[in-house]
C-alpha cells in the first residue's frame, strides 16, 4: 500500500483527487485542508508522496513543504505539486523548492495515479 497527502484549500478538488486515486487498490490518500493540518497530521504518519495544491490562503504550497520539510521524517518524501500555474517560470520556481514533479489542472482523473505513480522512488 502506498500512502498519499494531498493538501488543497479546495474540497471539491480534494474529493476529485481522493476519488481518482482511489480507483487504484494500492494507493491510499489522506486528505488536507491546509498546510497547518497537513504539518499536525503528519506528526505521527509518514506517507510515501505528498502532493501540494500551489496557491492555498495563509500557507501556499511552498511554505507548506517548507513547514512540512521541518520534520526529519518527511525530508526524504517526494513532493509534487498540482497546479494551474503551469507557466515555465512557476514550474521552475516550484521544482527549486525541492518538489520533483509538477501536475497541471485540470488533471485527468483517469490518468491521476498513473501520473503519481512515476514520482515515487
């Protein structure tokens, strides 16, 4: 079983990707909706990738995995983010903060584990 954070400020989002995720049997996903909630939950649970919505109000995507990074058990965890700024200068500006990939919405929520699937190691 491979275990998912995803964080979005958006719930409707969130439902689309923790459905679309769940149409694989080894993927898990647990859902936040901020990066604060995401930092409090990953307290006590390691998960395998974590995957950022880039624009979220008080904590943005970077300063999430910047908070998250701050917990030695996450340093090593892959983080993509799922964004509609897909412009190259924010996807460069997304990948210098340490993320290895980056996912364009709207994503196909047919391919969406795929797509997860070649970020892990």
């Amino acid at each position: 079983m491979t275990d998912i954070l995803y964080v979005d400020d958006d719930p409707d989002i969130s439902e689309i990707v923790q459905m679309s995720l769940g149409l694989d049997p080894e993927l898990h996903v647990r859902v936040c909706g901020s990066g604060k909630e995401a930092a409090a939950l990953t307290g006590d649970w390691t998960p395998d990738l974590i995957m950022l919505d880039f624009m979220m109000p008080g904590l943005d995507g970077p300063a999430t995995l910047l908070l998250l990074r701050q917990n030695p058990a996450l340093a090593d965890v892959p983080v993509v983010f799922l964004t509609a700024r897909t412009a190259e200068r924010d996807v460069t500006a997304l990948m210098a903060t340490g993320a290895v990939g980056v996912v364009a919405k709207p994503f196909n929520p047919l391919t969406l584990a795929d797509e997860c699937r070649q970020f892990l190691a």
